[in-house]
C-alpha cells in the first residue's frame, strides 16, 4: 500500500459515494486508474465494504450505550448469541474486568432495559454493566 492507496482510502471514508472522476483529481489519477485501484484494495480485503453513515436520531435510534458483560465462562463460542440481538451493533471479546463489550443502540431507556434483559439469558452471562452516552463529540475514520 502506497501513499496514494491512503490518500484513496482517507477520502472513502469521509465519502463513499463520491465519483471515481473525484477521487481520481484529488489523488493526481486518471477515473479509470482510481477505479482499478479501488478494485485492488476490496480484492485485497483493505476495503471490506461500502456503507452509509445513517444518523440514528433520525431513524429513533437516539439512546447509545455501551455495555460491559460479566460472565461465568468463556465466551468465544457466543457471537451467534450476540448477533441475535438486534439492537447490538457491535460485540467484541475483551481482555479486563469484563468478558464481552457491546454497542447497542434502541430508542428508548426502556428499550435498551429490554435488550439487558436479553443479555441475561444468553447462556454464561452472570451481570452487566451499561453506560448511557451523553452526546458524542466525534467519531473518527481510521487513521492512515
């Protein structure tokens, strides 16, 4: 990876949807030489999608938390559980006091009661710990 494919990346993460044709002038590259190296980059898994950044308060989304799982057994055999849960954006095995560290987003405080109710009974899950966010200040893409 060179600095154009960062360059490339910097600028697909701020935009997406932005053309090849732009993408290309802000890199000093032809629209069909940006294409190919776009191309490149997803088949060499750099690039592993291409989404869009949804404002959750626009779809009643609005109460983020991040919940600490407390629990009894390893829980590495338990993605399955935890993707079940709509509500969860993301889970991750952590090292610390806790054993797993989920995002979840709901519309209400009541809502987000209910998917901690679900957490309880998925299998080894002995306590939970939930922080509500305030307000965000930013969220960063990755730094190249």
């Amino acid at each position: 990876m060179d600095d154009i494919d960062r360059a490339l990346l910097l600028r697909l993460q701020e935009d997406a949807g932005q053309s090849y044709a732009a993408l290309g002038a802000a890199v000093g590259l032809s629209a069909g030489a940006t294409h190919e190296r776009v191309r490149k980059l997803r088949e060499r898994g750099v690039i592993r999608r291409t989404t869009v950044d949804v404002d959750p308060a626009a779809i009643g989304s609005g109460v983020l938390a991040y919940v600490m799982v407390d629990s009894n057994a390893w829980m590495g055999e338990s993605a399955g559980a935890f993707a079940a849960i709509p509500e969860i954006q993301e889970a991750h095995i952590i090292a610390g006091s806790a054993s797993v560290l989920v995002k979840v987003r709901t519309a209400t405080t009541g809502q987000l009661q209910d998917v901690l109710r679900r957490l309880y009974a998925i299998d080894g899950v002995s306590g939970t710990q939930a922080t509500v966010v305030l307000e965000t200040f930013f969220e960063r893409p990755l730094p190249l």
